[in-house]
C-alpha cells in the first residue's frame, strides 16, 4: 500500500531514514522527512509530475525531520512553479514544527503552507483522511501515530514508538478494522527501549493478525527472515 523511501532507524544509513510515500495523479503524500530523505527523493526523480505535496510529521528527531527544509526549499525554489508553495505540512500543534522551521529560515506561509492539526481529529486532505494519535515514544519530544484512510483502505503508521495500542491487539473488540498496520520494529531489545523490539512485537500481537503488520524503521541488527518467519511482512524501499 505505502510505499518507502527508507525503511531504516536513526543510524541505518544502508536502509535511510523511515519515510513513507503515496501518490495519486500529480499528488503525493510524504510521511517524514528525515535527514536523508531529500537527497533520496531528488537523487530517484521522486517529484516527476508531482504538482503538491502533502507532507505529514509524526515527531522532530532528526532521522524524521532533518532534511524537511531542504525539501522545502527545494520544492519552492527547484521544483515546478518558482516561488509558488508546493508543500502542505501537517502536524499536531506540540510538535512546534513552524517553530523550527523557522529557526532553518523557511517562512511557513510562504515557502510551504502548515497546517497545525489537533490530536484524535481527522482531517480530510486532498486525497485521504488523517487523523493524529500520540504514541509513546520519549519523554523529550511529543511523538504521533497516523492513521490513514485511503482509497477504501485503512492504515495505522505508528511513527516512532515503544508501544502498540490495543485495539491492534485485539481488533475484534475495537469499531476499527485495519488493512494495514506499520510499525516501528527493531532487533535491539533492552529496558527502556524508545522503539518496539521484534520479541515485543511477536508478545504483542497474536499470529493469526501478523499479515497485515508491516515492519519499518529497521535497525541494522533486524533479521528480516526471523520476522518474516514469525509471519510478519516488512517493508522494502521502492521508487
Ligand atoms: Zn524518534
């Protein structure tokens, strides 16, 4: 359903930082924007007949936002009509994203149009329905889940996150049945782990269900076959 950009956590520099993409005509919806995003986006020809770009932030560490504002910048300035904003950004108010975007000299409003959104709200974008959920992630920085209604699908996209609400455990008590769930799954597995380890995730959610989870922001010790073993899927990076 989505596609990726990168698949990788922080420091996976072979996988990229999690980024996630959809388009539909000349429209695309991007999920983060992490610090090496933009030079996959530009160096895969990702823009080609891309008109406006919807672009949706789930938390500021840098693996998520670090290369927005050159994407921003470059969207205005290099990419179809210059000097038109091409770029809508959409965010829960908390995560202060005009406050630092400011600080990288972009003019919200102006370089790119910012949407301040309201957690547990859906919003109706040109061509899906997004709605924020916090998610718990670390302590320093508000962290959001998405979830995503598009062309009849409904998607859950944990962002970055240590935890999985219930009603993906258990959706034959929840009003919400998802096709697809992604979500932050790595190898390493301590106390106090920010993200859901592999072992946590296989504790959490019952066989029966792992086909429609999806594993994403992989570290490098991730095995993929183990995953795929316990009947999870994980995603690929795709252009
Ligand atoms: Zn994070």
């Amino acid at each position: 359903m989505l596609k990726f950009i990168g698949s990788g956590s922080a420091f996976n520099t072979k996988l990229g930082n999690n980024a996630a993409y959809y388009k539909v005509g000349n429209q695309m919806l991007l999920i983060d924007c992490g610090s090496n995003i933009f030079h996959r986006i530009k160096e895969n020809n990702l823009l080609e007949g891309i008109e406006h770009i919807h672009v949706l932030i789930t938390h500021t560490h840098a693996d998520h936002v670090g290369s927005l504002a050159d994407f921003i910048f470059y969207s205005y300035y290099g990419h179809g009509e210059m000097g038109k904003p091409n770029v809508s950004l959409y965010s829960v108010h908390d995560v202060k994203i005009e406050e630092l975007l400011t600080i990288n000299g972009i003019i919200p409003g102006v370089h790119c149009l910012t949407k301040k959104c309201q957690s547990d709200t859906q919003y109706t974008l040109n061509f899906c329905k997004v709605l924020f959920e916090w998610s718990s992630h670390v302590k320093e920085l508000p962290s959001y889940s998405i979830e995503l209604y598009i062309d009849d699908k409904l998607i859950y996209y944990t962002g970055d996150t240590n935890s999985l609400k219930a009603s993906l455990r258990n959706p034959n008590e929840s009003n919400k049945v998802y096709d697809y769930v992604y979500v932050d799954t790595c190898k390493a597995d301590y106390e106090g782990n920010v993200h859901l380890s592999l072992r946590k995730l296989s504790e959490l959610v019952r066989p029966e269900l792992r086909s429609k989870f999806w594993c994403m922001h992989l570290d490098e010790g991730f095995d993929r076959q183990e995953a795929e073993m316990l009947g999870f899927n994980v995603v690929t990076n795709e252009f």
